[in-house]
C-alpha cells in the first residue's frame, strides 16, 4: 500500500479542488489549461482519474424511498389532470420518483466532502477489508481459505500476511514458501511481495519460496508477472506461463530462468519433493530445511551435479544418506552439527 505522505495528500486536495471548481460557470480557458500542465505528471493525473471513477460509484447509489415522494406523485397527478406541463419537481416513472437531477446536483457537493476530507476518498480505496497474519512451525503446515475464494497453502517455519483492499489484492511472504491458487478477479489484481520482488496475477495457481539462498518462484497453471526488483519501475516485469520459473537473488534482483515441471510446483503439499535435474546445492537447501540442520556441498563442480529423485519430506534423512548411490559422493555427519557433502576420494 502507498504510504500517504503529506505531499501526496496534498495533491489528492489538489486534485479535489480542480475536479469541483471544473463545474463551476466561472471555470476559465487558463484555468483549463492550468489543469492540463498539472496533469501532465503521472502521478497527477492518475489521482485525477481515479475521481471520476468515485463520482461514477455515487451515481449508482439509489436513494431510499421518502414520505414526501407520495405528495410529490400526487402532484404529478394533479398536473396530469388539469393538463399542466410536466412539474419539475420531480418526474413519475411507475410507482417510483426519480431523484436523478437532484442527484446529479448534489454529486458535487458529496464528492467534495469526501474528497477534501484529509483525503478521505484516498483512505478508502486503500482502507483494508479483510486482513490476516499466518505463521506455521518447524514442521508444520496449514492451509488458509480467503473470502474471495483464493486459498494459500504455507509449507514449514513460513508467514504470510493477507490484506484485501477494494481494488486490490495484497500478500506478503514474510519467509517461508507458500502455494497460492487465486481466483480470478480483473478488478482486483492479486500481488505477493517478498523482500524487494514481486508477483502480480489476476487468477492463477504458483508458488513462491523465499527461503535463502535464492527466492524461487514456479508457476503451474494461467500467467505470472514477476517484478524482480519492484522498486526499479524502468526494468520490464517477467511474464511466466506453466511449466516455468524464475530463481532471484533477493540482495542484487538479478535473475535466471528455471525450468518448472508440473510434479515440481508445490509438491512438498502432498508431502514430497520432486526433483528433475536440480543442482545439488538447491537439494541440498531444501534438505536442510526439513531436516532443521545445516547440510553443507564441498566445491563448486558438486553443486552443480544434477540430481533426481523423491524426498518424503517426513524422513529427508533417508534420501540424504542415499545420496552416494545416485552420485559421486559421501555423506557425514559434521563434528559441529549438521551434515557435509563431499567429492569421493
């Protein structure tokens, strides 16, 4: 969310301020093109436009029915009778009264109330309806409903902090790596952010590990759109499709394509992680974090030995200790904790 900073309030006052006078009869030539110079920045006239869109969502608004709209009828119907123009009071239309010019008038008015208010109209469009904070254990995992119909699966010792907002949809992995399938929504796009990446989709199904070294994100099903380095607007955003992925550095923001195999894309949900050619250091990261123990690879040229196989996340030992079976390796137990990875020989 946009944080509302005193300059930026003041020009939601601003553009309040232009959006009333513009109706008014003494609404001048130069006073238009005063409004044009304003608007040529951006962010100016962002703020502008999203004014004609509150105005529009007042006009919907149907105004409940009044005592006095029987005596107003009535007066119609006396008109009628004594064929008498139209009154303009009002206008009858079946057993209803409609209130359009008065609305229309009064429009305005409301606008300016709510707009001018400390940037009231501001505060609503980013005023959060829904919110959630979730957080899972060492080795526990959880699955979360949201009320739009959008569910988020959290693997172990991950947090995930929710917000909905009317014309937006908010997450934050906080550490951790989570799954999410979301429901479509055009009018409120769907953002996970995690350090300075982001992942923006409007219905989708992916998942993002922001666990260290790299933060990797795989996409199963629809489109993704991956900021690298949300804070950079001048570097073009990611489009992924199923079947493939993006690794991060989340200090530098650079990143490499990877492939995402469907049996790889939140696999550890069912209890197992699948790997198809992955380097050792990556198999190595993820033993590591359901074994709760440092798992360290020797030298560069075994990091990067493809590896293939299945770990049931609930006995990642197992698949460690075999490791010299599908590889030129050995396995110990380090002196100080945890396990090392070394070259045969």
């Amino acid at each position: 969310m946009t944080k509302l900073t005193p300059e930026l309030a003041q020009r939601h006052q601003r553009a309040a301020d232009y959006f009333v006078r513009r109706r008014e009869c003494d609404w001048t030539g130069a006073d238009e093109r005063e409004l044009n110079a304003w608007l040529n920045d951006p962010v100016n006239r962002g703020i502008f436009e999203d004014l004609g869109r509150v105005e529009l969502d007042l006009q919907q608004i149907q105004r409940p029915r009044l005592a006095s709209d029987r005596s107003q009828q009535d007066t119609v119907a006396d008109g009628k009778r004594a064929g008498m123009k139209r009154p303009e009071v009002a206008v009858a239309r079946g057993s209803a009264v409609s209130w359009l010019p008065r609305r229309r008038a009064l429009v305005p008015a409301l606008l300016s109330g709510l707009l001018m208010a400390s940037g009231g109209w501001y505060w609503w469009g980013n005023h959060a309806t829904y919110a959630l904070h979730v957080t899972t254990g060492p080795a526990e995992t959880r699955e979360v409903d949201l009320p739009d119909g959008s569910r988020i699966a959290l693997n172990f010792s991950s947090s995930v902090r929710i917000r909905y907002y009317p014309r937006h949809r908010e997450t934050e992995l906080i550490a951790g790596e989570a799954f999410f399938r979301v429901a479509p929504d055009a009018g409120r796009p769907f953002t996970v952010d995690s350090g300075m990446s982001q992942v923006r989709v409007v219905g989708t199904a992916f998942n993002v590990r922001a666990a260290p070294p790299q933060l990797l994100v795989k996409v199963l099903e629809g489109k993704v759109e991956v900021r690298p380095d949300r804070t950079r607007e001048d570097r073009r955003a990611l489009q992924l499709t199923a079947g493939t992925g993006v690794s991060i550095d989340p200090a530098t923001g650079q990143h490499v394509a990877v492939a995402a195999p469907g049996s790889t894309v939140g696999d550890w949900r069912n209890g197992q992680l699948v790997f198809e050619q992955a380097p050792l250091a990556d198999v190595a990261a993820d033993l590591a974090r359901y074994l709760g123990e440092s798992v360290w690879v020797e030298g560069e040229r075994l990091r990067k030995l493809p590896v293939s196989g299945m770990v049931i996340t609930s006995t990642p030992e197992t698949f460690l200790r075999s490791l010299p079976d599908l590889l030129p390796v050995r396995v110990d137990k380090a002196a100080g904790g945890g396990w090392r990875i070394s070259p045969l020989g």
